[in-house]
C-alpha cells in the first residue's frame, strides 16, 4: 500500500433486524417493537475502493473518534466503528446480545456492501467480545446467556471474520473487574464502611505492596465477587418464584476501582504511568459514576461481570479462533494489565498469530503521532504479508 494520506469521509451507518424480547431492555428507540437498531460510522478513504474492511465494535461504547479508526482510513482501509444496542449505557448490557449485533454488522458488510475480506479489531473493552464473536462465528455453542435465557447466536448464522486483531484489550470485562474492585467494602449499600487492613488508599497502607498483602488483597476481591454474584442469582432465582410480571431488577456497586497496579509500579511492571489511571485519578474514579460495574441489572451483572459466569471470556474464547491473529500491547497502556495480551496470545488457537509492543505507547495514543502511524503501519504490513487487505 502506498504512503499517500487519504482524505477520509465519515458514513452514518444504519443496520436493523427483527428480534423478540421477553421485555424492554434498552431505553428508546433501541430495541422497539421487536426490532433492533444499530447506528455506526464507516470511514472511507476518498478515491479508494476495497475488497476489505476493518471491524471496530465495544460493547458499550461508540469507537469512531478513538485514533486508531481515522489512522487507518486515512491509510487507505475502509474501517467500521459499530455501536451495539448499549451504546453509551452498559447497565443493562448482555455480552451474547452484543455477538449477535456484531454478526447483523458483518451480514451488512458482506451482503449489502459487499467486502470480500472482513478484519475484526478487538480495542479495549472489545477485544473480548470480538474473540467471543470470532470464536461463536467459526463454532456457535451459545445457546443460553449465563441467567440461563435463551439467546440467538447460533440463529443468527454469525459470520467468521477472515483476520483477528486484539489490540490495547484485556482479557474480559468481568476479569479486570476482579482486579479493579475495592475489597474493602463490608456493607454494599453503603460505601463508607470498609475495612481498614483491605482499603488501598488507607495512607496506612503504601506501595510497594509485599507479597502477603497481595495475596490476601487479591482474594478478597474474588471473594467480594462471588458474593455480589450469589446475592445477583439469589435476587433472580426469588423473581422468578413470585411469578410475577417483574422481572428484572437494577443495583448499584459501589468502590470498584482499587488496582493496586496503578499505584505500584513494581506489579507487572511495564512503562505505565503510577498514581494514575484511563479514567483519571483511581481514588476518586473507585466510586464515582463511570466506574466499571457501577450500574448494573441482574441478568447483565452475570453475562459481562461475573469471572465465573461470563461467556466473554477472551482466554476461552481465543482457544476457538483459527483464523490469522495480530497481538499488540502498548507498554504505557494507562488501562489494560500488562499481562493480558500475552495471555490472549498464548491461549489463541491460531496456528499463525503474531506478537507486538509498542514502546511507550499510552492506552488512547495521546500526544503520540508518531506511535499511532507505527501502529497503523503494522496492521497494514500484517494484513498485506497475509492477503487481507484488498
């Protein structure tokens, strides 16, 4: 591909198809009426035709003004940034959903726009639901979501990706979930009483963290997990005795952003900034209102959550993938562990997959021009070594 810098023009994307619901899950137009509604932004570079898109998606959030999508159009490469039905609001948000909305997306792109190659692009939070896809796609064995409802994966009739990138991800939401939550909490409706020994910013307690208290602080997290998972499937299994018309049921947890990582730079240490977090300052993120996990249904806290119960579990979902895989970690990544793209490499089933890190490079690339255009240059020099790109 040559080095010529394309004029990029943005497409709103309108993507729908006939589903029924037990009930209303998602607010307005959504999920109305038994049909389901999809928004997105493809990026298309001005004067350049292909055989290939790019797939961008996250389970809750909307991907079109991160770096990396622009980078790549302005490269050449038609990209998609697709929105699921929880766009901006993952309270309610089930991960098997999320697959089959990924699956209307790639349908359209094969069948309505039709691409002959299609990359799937695992960002962040959507590393794990594109493995999850990827892996439903080349063998669906999905047939209840973790609540035990019935879900449409295999009906759908997903389409396989034909490349796999896992990039800037984690390995799940419900497992940095287990390594973000305060285990200090004693009563989950009131944020106030914790334990002092357990709370990370007791000015008591400082980094470097010895090895005991690490170990006693990282099961006390699971074990804060399973609790607030068991009292989730009690709190359903009581729903559904009373036989009544409800049905579902929200809940707040509180304190969920006390990583020990972010404070103590000898824990899988790499070039991450300490003190510091993707979502600011980890003390005052632990329970303010964008923390991981703050609102939640019962059915949602099981399917994206829950490290036992989750179905997007991105180790178990890459054993399934065969198909070409790309691994990039950034060494400054400000959000995902150091260990997860690694872990995701070793546990694809891809017989040929291929490991980066770019050095220095923070989770959104911020003030980095020049780490970004590295980054787009090696999925392009990746995708062209395998005939992807098109």
């Amino acid at each position: 591909m040559s080095t010529e810098k394309f004029e990029v023009q943005a497409e709103w994307v309108h993507v729908k198809f006939a589903e029924k619901t037990t009930f209303k899950e998602v607010y307005g137009f959504a999920g109305n009426q038994g049909v389901i509604n999809l928004e997105g932004i493809r990026y298309i570079p001005k004067g350049r035709p292909s055989g290939t898109l790019v797939i961008y998606m996250h389970p809750a959030s909307t991907l079109q003004l991160l770096p990396m999508p622009r980078a790549m159009a302005e490269r050449g490469v038609h990209v998609l940034c697709a929105a699921s039905r929880y766009a901006r609001n993952d309270s309610a948000l089930i991960m098997e959903n999320v697959v089959v909305d990924l699956g209307a997306y790639v349908r359209h792109a094969r069948e309505v726009w039709g691409y002959k190659k299609i990359v799937m692009a695992g960002w962040s939070g959507g590393g794990s639901l594109a493995l999850f896809y990827q892996s439903q796609a080349e063998k669906p064995t999905v047939t209840h979501t973790p609540a035990g409802d019935p879900c449409n994966i295999i009906a759908a009739g997903l389409i396989p990706a034909d490349g796999f990138i896992f990039q800037a991800a984690h390995v799940s939401r419900a497992v940095v979930l287990a390594d973000w939550i305060d285990p200090s909490v004693i009563d989950e409706n009131d944020p106030d009483k914790v334990d002092p020994e357990l709370n990370l910013y007791n000015p008591d307690i400082k980094p470097p963290y010895s090895a005991e208290f690490m170990a006693r602080f990282r099961a006390a997290q699971l074990a804060r997990i399973r609790r607030r998972t068991a009292w989730v499937k009690q709190t359903l299994e009581d729903l559904r005795k009373k036989g009544g018309l409800e049905m579902e049921r929200g809940f707040v947890t509180h304190r969920t952003m006390a990583e020990p990582r972010f404070l103590d730079a000898s824990i899988d240490p790499n070039d991450r900034p300490i003190g510091t977090c993707f979502m600011g300052n980890p003390e005052t993120v632990n329970n303010g209102p964008v923390g991981s996990g703050r609102f939640s249904t019962l059915r949602s806290w099981l399917s994206q959550w829950s490290p036992d119960d989750t179905n997007a579990h991105g180790e178990k979902s890459a054993a399934g993938i065969t198909v070409p895989m790309l691994a990039i970690e950034h060494s400054a990544d400000d959000a995902v562990p150091q260990p997860h793209t690694q872990r995701i490499f070793d546990a694809a089933g891809s017989a040929d997959k291929t490991m980066q890190c770019i050095k220095g490079a923070t989770h959104y690339f911020v003030g980095q021009p020049e780490l970004l255009a590295l980054a787009a240059k090696s999925y392009i020099d990746w995708m062209e070594a395998r005939r992807l790109l098109d």
